[in-house]
C-alpha cells in the first residue's frame, strides 16, 4: 500500500498550528523514521522554528517556508542561555508566527522543554507539546537491547550524568536498586559515575553499553563492561552525543544480533 494512501486510511487530522501559539515538540533520536506524524505536520505549518543540535539537519529541512533559529551549541562555543531561549520563543509568539520549538527525543525528558513551556505559560502564551522518542529508548531498541525484559528488570531508570561530579543524585542508592539504569549526558562525568556505581554495589563485570550517535550515519556502539568501560570508551574516542547503558539487558543484545 502506498504511504498516501495509508494517511489517508489513518483518517487522522494533524493538529493546526495557530499564530502565535508554540508547539514545544520532539524530532526523535535523530532517523527521521522516528518522526512522528504530528511533528511532520507542525513541520509543514511552523513559520518560525527554534531547533537545537540534536536535530537532524535533514528534519530541519523539511520546514522549507519558516524562518531558523539555531539554540544549540556549535563549535564548542556554550550554548544559548535558557533565557535567551525563553525570550526568543516569547518574541515569535507575539509577533503571531506559528513557532515550532524542536528538540531532539522528546521534549520533556532531560531537554529543559518544562522550562520553557512553563516560561511561555507564565507569560499567557498557548504551548502545546508534541511528544517525541527519547533517544535512551530509540538507541536501546534498534540496538537489540530490550528496555525492559521478563526475568532481567522490573524498572528502568533514566538519569543525567551532567552534574554527577557535583551532585545531588545518590549514584549509590541508583546501583542498589539492582535496575538498569540509563545515562544521558554522561560522557564527561563516566569515570565518577561508573566509580559511583561499583562503590555502590554494582559488580564490575555488569555490561554496559554506550550507544553513540543513536540512529544516526554516525551511530557507534561500544560493548564493555562496568569495570573497564571508562578505559574503553576513552580508547575508541567515544564522545556525546551518547547513551550509557548500565545492566543485564545489554547483554540480551549479543544473542540478538549475532554475537557483536
Ligand atoms: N530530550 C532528549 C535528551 C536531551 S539531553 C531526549 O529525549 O532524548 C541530551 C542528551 O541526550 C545527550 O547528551 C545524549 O546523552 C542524549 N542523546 C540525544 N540524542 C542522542 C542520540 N541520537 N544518540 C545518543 N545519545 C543521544
């Protein structure tokens, strides 16, 4: 069947974007396969949109007629500040642009999308969000690493490492849980929390994946375990953006994909 036909089967009308509304959405992590169709329509309709660097230049690329606005890092300069961000998306709104706020994997896991959203609401401006998939599911499932799987895990826990050499989370009480436990922006901090995670019971020889570049030309995938991980993904130059996979499910992905 072709793919028009299939929409049309769908019957499925794609929200509108109002002037001066923000759509706060999520690309994904980062295979525009992974799009989802509201996300494509608000792509179609967006005037203005606010993208960050996680987002495929070729998704980007879809919103032909809007005007761009890059909030991500580049060239290892800091990124935007939050509230230059915040600020940007009031103006567009009250110049009654239909403004599309995309972020990569969804915008409301680790991405500061709550923030911006509450910003906006704080100032009267309608925000409505088009939920993506974050890249911890994404990477873990076309990598033959089962989220969740009977037997292994009852729970999954999603974490930042980005403050985890200064840090509020008790890496320690994460390790005891015996869960496996999903890192984002963790490559700067892996040796504390690798070393967090032993200290806290997690034995050395738990496999750990780091799946970079998740879905994307770029994806590289390192298999290792807790104890040499960090020896590891130093060795190959593993860098972000990246997932660190810390738990028995890495090790279903052997079997799966053959043994790599
Ligand atoms: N909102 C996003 C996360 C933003 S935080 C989401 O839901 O996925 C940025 C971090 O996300 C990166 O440092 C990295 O850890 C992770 N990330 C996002 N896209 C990724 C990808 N394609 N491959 C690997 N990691 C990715």
């Amino acid at each position: 069947m072709m793919l028009e036909k299939a929409l049309a089967r769908l019957n499925h009308q794609p929200p509108q974007l109002e002037p001066g509304h923000v759509w706060l959405a999520g690309a994904g992590p980062g295979d525009p396969g992974c799009l989802t169709l509201d996300v494509l329509a608000a792509l179609a309709q967006a005037d203005a949109v606010v993208h960050d660097a996680l987002v495929s230049p070729a998704v980007v690329a879809v919103a032909e007629g809007a005007e761009l606005f890059y909030a991500g890092k580049r060239g290892g300069r800091p990124s935007m500040k939050q509230e230059d961000i915040n600020a940007l998306l009031l103006r567009l709104a009250r110049e009654k642009r239909r403004v599309l706020r995309l972020k990569g994997g969804d915008p409301y896991v680790f991405g500061r999308g709550g923030e911006e959203a509450l910003a906006l609401a704080r100032e009267g401006i309608p925000v409505r969000v088009l939920p993506g998939l974050t890249s911890a599911f994404g990477a873990m499932a076309v990598n033959g690493i089962p989220a969740t799987m009977r037997g292994i895990n009852k729970a999954i826990i999603l974490a930042t490492g980005h403050t985890a050499d200064d840090d509020d989370l008790d890496w320690a009480a994460l390790a005891r849980t015996g869960q496996p436990i999903v890192v984002y922006m963790g490559m700067k901090t892996l040796p504390v929390i690798a070393a967090a995670l032993l200290e806290g019971g997690r034995a050395a020889d738990t496999p750990v994946a780091i799946i970079e570049a998740a879905t994307t030309p770029q994806e590289r995938v390192l298999i290792a375990t807790l104890g040499n991980i960090v020896v590891q993904a130093a060795a190959q130059e593993i860098s972000s953006p990246a997932l660190i996979v810390v738990g028995d499910i890495v090790s279903v992905r052997a079997e799966l994909m053959g043994g790599s």
